[in-house]
C-alpha cells in the first residue's frame, strides 16, 4: 500500500518536470507531449490545474493556447516591459491580406485564397508565412486534385495573444476600431498585386 505522504512527494515531482518542460521550450508544449512524460491523464490535468493557480497572481501565467501550454508575461506588468525584436522585413500587403484569409477562412485552399482576393500571389507569399511558422498545411479537401489547405497554427495565436482562432475580433470589433474604414490607410505599399 502506498503512504499518501509518498503520493505527494510523486504529484509535486512530476509538477516540477511538467513546469520545467513548459517554461523550458520557446513553443507552446502539446498536451499530447505532456502526455509523453505524464501518462495518466487525470493526473496531468491536476498538475496543470495546479500550475495554472500557482502562476495566476504572479507576473507571469501559465496560458493555455489551443490544447497547448506557455508561461506567459501576465496581462497587468506587459505594459511595463519593453522587449525589442528585430523583424527582418514587414510582412506586405499580399501576405498580410493572405494571413487574414487564412484566419478567418480556415482550412482554406490556395484557390480559395486567391478567389477571395480577387487577385493571384507568388509562392513566396506563402513562404513568408511558413517561415514565420504562423501558417502550417492542413488536410488535403476532398475536391478534384486534393488540394491542400491552410491553416494557422499555435505561434500564430501565441504571437498574436490569442488563446484560440475564436478570439480573433469580428466584424463589429473591427468597425469599431476604424480598420474597416475606406480611408484608413493600414499599408504604405501599393494596393494587392
């Protein structure tokens, strides 16, 4: 029979590896990979659970971004710390006219991309996403030619502070902040090409 102190002394142990495997990794941790060092499901969840309390009045939390976990800068000192980064290039108007597609028409194929456009892009459009890991291919459609589709993935919420694609802003969210004003300029490059 084992001691319940000897239970105790494994769940702190094993929330100990699970907070130094989430604070350890540059990306969000899966559960899935969580899993991997935690088998017994019931007790992973009560480590994150755990966690989550720990860090929720600290000046950073435990964020859970799809079925993925970080810690993450807490939302009341972000504004207090400055944390420059060097961005190779500004993204253009095609890439970030496809990225919103890509959000808000998810699983969306290349065609349909264009289509909503109105206008064709250059495979470097694409790329500039993927290396930015905010896009990642998704399932094939079962369509004539199978084409693959789009979708966003976990850096993309991460970077953007959201916790799932459904915290993106709507259509009134948007009005509301003048984006979608006809003369609001958000792009100094030339209209879509």
């Amino acid at each position: 029979m084992t001691n319940l102190n000897e239970n105790n002394i494994d769940f702190n142990f094993n929330l100990k590896i699970v907070e130094a495997l989430i604070f350890a990794s540059p990306e969000p941790v899966s559960f899935n990979d969580l899993k991997k060092t935690i088998s017994d499901i019931d007790i992973l969840e009560a480590i994150l659970e755990s966690l989550e309390k720990k860090y929720s009045s600290g000046g950073f939390n435990l964020y859970k971004i799809n079925n993925s976990f970080a810690f993450r800068t807490s939302a009341e000192v972000s504004e207090f710390l400055n944390v420059e980064t060097i961005i190779p290039r500004p993204l253009s108007r095609a890439a970030s006219e496809t990225l919103a597609i890509i959000a808000y028409h998810q699983p969306v194929t290349r065609a349909e991309i264009e289509n909503i456009r109105g206008v064709s892009f250059s495979r470097g459009t694409l790329d500039a996403l993927l290396e930015l890991n905010w896009i990642k291919p998704g399932q094939r459609k079962s369509t004539p030619g199978n084409p693959l589709t789009w979708r966003t993935s976990d850096t993309f919420l991460d970077h953007f502070g959201l916790k799932n694609i459904s915290d993106l802003p709507g259509i009134d969210d948007l009005k509301s902040s003048g984006l979608l004003e006809k003369d609001n300029i958000i792009f100094k490059d030339d209209p879509a090409k």
